[in-house]
C-alpha cells in the first residue's frame, strides 16, 4: 500500500507553514502506512551544505567537527561551509555509527520506523518552513521495517524521492546504475529509482526529461513524487496500479495518495482538484 | 425536512448505521452529509429507497453496495464508486476514479464528469452513463449491462468483453481483445435515447453514438491456440 504526499508552494507567504501542511499530511495517510515514515523539506539556502546524519552521539560528533548542527531526535542536520566538504565527508566515512541520510543546500532529509504522527513529531515537522516538501508512510511488502528501508530516498545532492508501489526490473537497473558510479544502501527498489532520476539528471536531463525516460526503463507498478532543489514532479505508471489525487491553486500544488490528504490545506474548497493520467509527467520548476 | 449528518462530528459508522436501520417505508426520504472530506464507504449498502445527498468530495467505494438508495456525490469520488450496486440510482457530480461501477448487477450510475481507467470493470447488468471521458480498459470482462460515453475511451475499451453493449460518442483510443464495433440499429438508439434521458442527457441525439461490444470469440477454447499454454 504506502500513502504519499507533496507539497510545493508558490506563494512565499505560505512557507512558513509548509511543515504544519506536510505533517497534517503524513498523519492522514498512516492509514496506508503505518510501519515507517518519512519526509524531505526545502528549506532556505543559508550558504552551506546541509548534511542531514542519523546515528548515535551527533551533538559529540558536531561538536568534533566544530560544526553547526541542528539536532532533531535520531538525526542531526550539519551546516558544513562549501571549504570543508571534502574534510567532513572523509570524517562522517569514518564513523561506522553515523549514515548519511542526505545532503543539499536546501534539503533535509528525516526518517524514522513509527507512526506518521509520531515520526512528524520527533522531528518537529510542524514547526519546519520551506518551499516545497515530500513525505510517505509505508506498509513495507518487499523489504524489512527498517529505517533504512523507509522513504524519501535520495542519490544526489538535494533530490530526493517517494514511491507507491514496486518495481520488477530494480535489480537489473542497480546493477547498470552502479557501473555508472552509484552506490546503494539497500535491495530497495525506490533507491534503485532515485538512483536512476540523479542519473538521468547528472547525463543532462531536467527533472521533466528524466521521468519521461523512466517510462521507457522503470518497469513495474508506481505513483512518483521527486523533489529537487527547485522542482517537484509526480509520474504514474502507465496502468495507473496506485492512487493519486492532485489539488492545484495560485498559491500551491499539492499531491496526496487520496484526497483525504489534502482536506486541510488553506483553500482546498475553490482548488482545482484532479486524477494525474497515466505515464504523463506532471511538473513544477520555482526560480532558483 | 431533511436530515442531517455532519461527518465533521459523527463518523461514517454512525451515518451508515442510521441509514441501514431505515424501513422500507420510511418517510425520512432525504439525507444531507455534510463534510464528507474524501472519507471512504459514505452510504454503502442502503436499501431503503431514500436519496442522500453529499456535500462535496467522497473517498472509495462510496455507495458501493446500493440496494435501492439515490445517493449524490455533489463533488468527486474515489475508487469504486457504486461498486457492486444492485440498484437505485448513483450520481457523481464531478469526475470518478478508477473501477467506477466495478461489478454492478443493476440500477443506474450517473458521472457528470469523466471516469478514470477500469470504468465498469467486470459490470453485470447495471447502466453507467459518463459525461466526459473514460480511462483505458474500461469495461473489462464486462458481462452485461451497458456503458454510455459522451465523451472519449481509453485504450483497450472492452478489453476480454463477455457480453455489454458499449456506446461511446467520441474517439475510442483502442479496443480490447475480442471488443468490436457492431451495428447501431434502432432497436439501440431508441434505448439508448431512454438512457440518456433517464441520466438527465436529454439534449444529447443517440444517433451520434457508435456501439461496441463481444466478438464472441474467446468463448470457448479455439485449437489453433493451443501452443500458447
């Protein structure tokens, strides 16, 4: 099953409630995930790279590092200056006990086996602002409750990704995608998907470009929403296996796994509301 | 008079058990839900030949199972709208998603708006009349009843279709296996006509409809195909 859910705002007004929305949100859809959840928020550039860690001792390991940290329960966003990046990627590889569970100039990442509500909470969700986010509660089918195996999942600098549904191709395109240069986590098959877009995007492919080639390559059943940096986009498979709904207004696009998803958003009543078709690429860019 | 449920207060048990607690002759004949809010399985199974009324979005299988009721969905509503109905009458307002009238034997489904992918999925008798347009493998394996479209199909329309008629009046992207178009003769413009009007399409000729329906070929086992197994 799984229930996804994005954000992506065009009214600046509004940013300061994205993760109040997003949390509503992820709470809503526990009834089709309640084993993990997990979401990305865009927040502000502050002129670093946010790496978001999760593992033991993150206030100690920040404070190694004389780092900025902003602790969040199990995970820690660190605000690493351009200079140091090398240094600090060479000290996080070296820390059996910390994965990295993404990194970007706007992107952070949080995920956590729970209840959607609870996961939002210990994060404190509802109190994140940003331009644009994504999140998933998932009832796992195909690999264990873990941490590691909830959503979103991300490849590359300030992408990231949530996934309804399963692939049947992910281990012959992990084996191609790993000959390309990436590395994989997990036997998931959303890793193997976010792995795919980031490299679609690094060959040159817009975010629109390399949906449209996942259609060709990506086989199985899937309802996308992918973040980036200035972008949010949502992709079904062509039988249209797993739901979707999407609400648009002047201030705001919204997706959610079912409608209920989106009843408390500011203005839903007058939203255009509609059923995404089959394998055609729905997309949003924000200048940068 | 009408009566009243909030689902912003009362849950969907309470407004389906006040529904299916009604007598056949009840003269509690109009209900008004208020706050729906996507919720799934509003109105589902109510016999008593009451119409209720929803104000705004419905979730899945809203007024699956109708025995009788008219139930109005004055927004959208999600997967399997009037899902195995046996009769009476469901109308949606706005568009419906996927499998909308999956497996219904009788009475007569009504979307103003258009109907995503799987629309009559497996029908057995019920009517479904669609203003707009139908996603692909609509009327798969149906059975018997029909489906009006005013608008267009999607691909494979009729896909593995036992028997059905099929009336589409704008492009079909593709027909199913065994799905062919037949001749539209008076006998089906003239029900056809009583269809569209009993949907509330008066203004719409039933002559600029096309008809669709069974080749009867996979019927029976064919030996020719037997190095396919």
């Amino acid at each position: 099953m799984c229930g996804i859910v994005g954000l992506f705002l065009k009214h600046p007004g509004l940013e300061h409630e994205l993760g109040g929305h997003l949390a509503a949100m992820l709470a809503t859809m526990r009834d089709r995930g309640p084993d993990s959840a997990g979401f990305a928020v865009f927040g502000r550039d502050d002129g670093t790279v946010k790496i978001t860690v999760r593992g033991p001792g993150l206030s100690a390991l920040a404070a190694r590092l004389e780092l900025d940290a902003d602790l969040r329960d199990t995970h820690a966003v660190l605000h690493v200056p351009a200079s140091r990046m090398e240094e600090v990627r060479t000290a996080l590889a070296s820390d059996p006990a910390v994965t990295i569970v993404g990194e970007g100039q706007r992107m952070e990442l949080y995920k956590e086996v729970g209840l959607p509500a609870d996961v939002a909470a210990r994060f404190g969700l509802s109190a994140m602002a940003g331009t644009h986010g994504i999140g998933h509660t998932r009832m796992a089918t195909e690999s264990a409750v873990t941490t590691n195996g909830a959503h979103p999942y991300t490849t590359g600098p300030d992408q990231c990704l949530v996934h309804n549904g399963s692939l049947s191709n992910h281990n012959a395109l992990r084996r191609r995608l790993v000959r390309e240069g990436y590395a994989f986590e997990t036997e998931n098959d959303t890793e193997v998907a976010a792995a795919y877009l980031s490299w679609r995007m690094r060959e040159g492919d817009t975010l629109e470009g390399a949906l449209h080639a996942g259609l060709k390559d990506l086989d199985g059943f899937y309802t996308f929403v992918v973040g980036t940096r200035t972008g949010f986009a949502v992709l079904r498979d062509p039988v249209c296996c797993k739901p979707a709904v999407m609400a648009e207004t002047a201030q705001w696009v919204a997706f959610g796994s079912e409608y209920r998803a989106l009843v408390n958003l500011p203005g839903i009543a007058d939203a255009r509301v509609w059923e995404p078709e089959p394998a055609r690429v729905y997309a949003w860019e924000r200048a940068a | 008079m009408s009566d009243q449920i909030d689902l912003a207060v009362a849950t969907t048990r309470d407004l389906n058990g006040a529904l299916h607690g009604l007598p056949p002759d009840t003269n509690r004949t109009l209900w008004r839900v208020l706050n729906p809010r996507g919720q799934h399985a509003l109105a589902v199974g109510v016999d008593a030949p009451i119409r209720v009324e929803i104000a705004g979005h419905a979730g899945y299988y809203c007024a699956g199972m109708n025995g009788g009721a008219t139930v109005v969905v004055e927004g959208n509503a999600g997967n399997g709208v009037a899902e195995n109905m046996m009769a009476g009458r469901v109308e949606v307002r706005g568009d419906a998603s996927a499998a909308a009238g999956a497996t219904a034997h009788g009475g007569l489904l009504v979307i103003h708006g258009n109907a995503s992918a799987r629309c009559g999925i497996s029908m057995k008798g019920v009517d479904i009349v669609v203003g707009g347009s139908v996603g692909h493998m609509s009327a798969f394996m149906a059975q018997a009843g029909t489906l009006t479209v005013l608008g267009d199909a999607g691909d494979s329309l009729g896909d593995s279709i036992y028997e059905a008629q099929l009336f589409v009046r704008g492009s079909v992207a593709s027909l199913g296996a065994d799905c062919v178009e037949k001749e539209m003769r008076d006998t089906h413009r003239t029900a056809l006509a009583a269809r569209l009007q009993a949907a509330g399409f008066d203004g719409v000729d039933a002559g600029s409809f096309r008809r669709y329906g069974s080749a009867r070929r996979l019927y029976h086992f064919h030996v020719d195909n037997a190095g396919n197994y």
